[in-house]
C-alpha cells in the first residue's frame, strides 16, 4: 500500500534512521489507518536468537537501597527468560567509587546496555559518552541522574519534588522561625544536590521565618555523618529538625537519641527499611520520603528490553512519584513486608 519496500516500512515502524521523515509519516499513517500493531511474541523470539545482554552496576553500600534496586532488577530478568536475556552484574563498593574498572569488565561481555548510578555527574559523563557513541552501548541511569550527559534515561524520584515534598513537611511538623539543617551525601551528585536546592529555597516559603542554619555533607560514611550529626547538636541546641537527603539516616538517628533529643526534634529521612522501625516507634523518625528502590530497578530493565524488542524509544527520563512513610504505614512498604516483623505494630 505504501508503494515502499518491506525495509523501508520496517525502518518506519521501529522508528530507525535510513528514511525521509516525509516517508515515515505516510508509512506511519498507513499503518494507523489498518489499525496495525506489532506481533510482540513473535519480535522476542526472534531477537531471542542473539539475546540481550544487560549490565547493572551499582554500589555494594548502602545495602539498604541498592540491594533493593539488584532485586528489583533481577526480578524483572527473569519475566524475559524466553528472549534470551542475559543480565552481568558488576557492583562498586560506594557511590563515589570509580565506575570504569567495573564498566571495562562489562563491555568485555558484550552488554548492549549498561544500568549504573552517576554517583559523581560531570567525573563520569565522558565515560557516558564513549559508552553510547563509541560503543553503542544504551546507558540508563538509576536513583540519580547525569541530566548534561549522552545518557539514554534516568529513573528517580524526581529531586526536585522529593526536596520540595520534604520541605513542605517539615514546615507543617515545625512552628514558624524554626531552625532546620539538611543532611546530605555528595553535592557532585545531582539527586542529592538537586534535593538541597529544592528544600532550601522552599523551606523558606513553607515556613514563616524558617532558615536553614547548616547544609552538612556525609559522603555516605557512617562515622562521618555521626560525628558532624554530634557537632550539629552542639552548635544549634535550638535546631528544630532536619532533613536527610539520603537513606544514610541511622547514625543521625542515633546521635540525635544519645543527645536526648529524640521526639523533640523532627527528622525526616529518605526511603525505609526494617532496621529503621524502632527510630519510629520512639517518635525519632517523623517522616521518610520513599523512592522505591525495587520498582526503579524493574522499570530500568523493563525499558531496555521494550527499545530492544519493540524499536520504542527511550523516555527522555522516568520520574517516580515520591510517597510518604509515616509511622502508622511503615509496614505497608515492601521492604518492611518481606522481613520479620520487628515490633511495629506491638506499639500501636
């Protein structure tokens, strides 16, 4: 019908370079007039004949998120079996690790794409950029994105939200002219950066008179965090709260309760998981602001096979939407649900 080759209809609809736009659009018209659509069973199975080959490197700490984001990962591996797909994993000890070694070792297995954490945005965008246009390698980032990069997506809660979110929250848990601090892992990491941003300028907004008097970086260490969390106190005996940018909320947690604290200043924290429970229960722990670790590793997988399989392109970024964990739906949360119970509800 469209007076073309079957290549020229098949570049068309998988949406690939070698045709004029004004062809793929009469091509594409076609189509929509038959009511086409393509037959995904049989697209797996023969792509199925040279499989996919997937890799994921992410950081071994903190274990409490990233391992959520490998089983998320790996779950959705295995509802692609039939394809063929192959997945490589090759993790890094922390988020501010160098990714090349690991990534050497990935491109040595042949991986068609690459899931990793940007865990430090302008050191490792020139290795996103060999990887996608010298190597033809999709590169999906998870749980912080490299926004000026090559980088094919990015799946997060977005930052700015995430920040926003908290801010509103902590002004709504704070009188007005409260002192609050943020606590935060690497300002050379864009989710975090982007999350002080966003609590610092809507803070402010949210509540009258409100300032922030200290933004702390942890770098992820647990010592480190504790000793500034110890400084922070001391400094700012009036503090009203503070905000944790990062899942890193234990060592602030227990500082704030050694300082006889807990319950009288409000802490929010970033996402959950079963060791956290009892900060709840004692009222340390206000609020979290969940990101669904596992569902971020489903979905970045879930997109790679949908480019490979189907032609469809890749998201320009996939932002999740943040949830908020309190007290009374802690054990709602997944993370929560596939571990013994750890006294939560005996409490209520």
């Amino acid at each position: 019908m469209a007076n073309v080759s079957v290549g020229t209809v098949d570049r068309a609809l998988n949406n690939r370079a070698g045709i004029s736009p004004q062809t793929r659009e009469r091509i594409l018209a076609i189509a929509q007039q038959l009511g086409y659509s393509p037959n995904l069973t049989a697209r797996a199975l023969s792509f199925g004949k040279s499989s996919i080959r997937v890799g994921l490197c992410i950081p071994r700490e903190i274990h409490y998120f990233y391992d959520q984001i490998h089983a998320g990962f790996q779950d959705e591996a295995q509802r692609h079996q039939h394809i063929g797909l192959q997945t490589f994993y090759r993790p890094v000890k922390t988020l501010q690790s160098p990714l090349k070694p690991a990534v050497r070792e990935l491109l040595d297995s042949k991986v068609d794409a690459i899931v990793f954490t940007p865990g430090q945005a302008r050191q490792v965008a020139p290795l996103i950029s060999e990887l996608e246009h010298e190597h033809n390698v999709r590169v999906v980032c998870v749980a912080s994105d490299d926004s000026q990069s090559a980088r094919s997506t990015a799946i997060c809660v977005d930052p700015v939200v995430n920040g926003s979110v908290a801010a509103e929250l902590m002004a709504k848990l704070t009188p007005a002219g409260s002192k609050v601090a943020v606590l935060t892992g690497n300002f050379d990491t864009e989710d975090h950066a982007a999350k002080v941003r966003a609590f610092s300028t809507r803070f402010p907004v949210e509540c009258r008179d409100g300032r922030i008097v200290e933004t702390i970086e942890g770098f992820e260490d647990e010592e480190e965090i504790r000793r500034k969390t110890v400084k922070l106190l001391r400094t700012h005996d009036d503090l009203a709260g503070i905000y944790i940018t990062t899942v890193n909320c234990m060592p602030v947690c227990q500082a704030v309760e050694a300082a006889q604290k807990g319950g009288k200043l409000r802490i929010i924290s970033t996402d959950v998981f079963p060791e956290v429970s009892p900060f709840f229960i004692r009222n340390t722990l206000s609020a979290a602001i969940y990101q669904n670790p596992f569902r971020q590793g489903q979905l970045a997988l879930q997109l790679i096979v949908d480019h490979f399989i189907t032609g469809r392109p890749f998201p320009l970024s996939f932002h999740l939407n943040p949830v908020i964990a309190l007290r009374s739906n802690l054990t709602l949360f997944r993370e929560m649900r596939s571990t013994p119970e750890s006294g939560l509800m005996e409490s209520y």
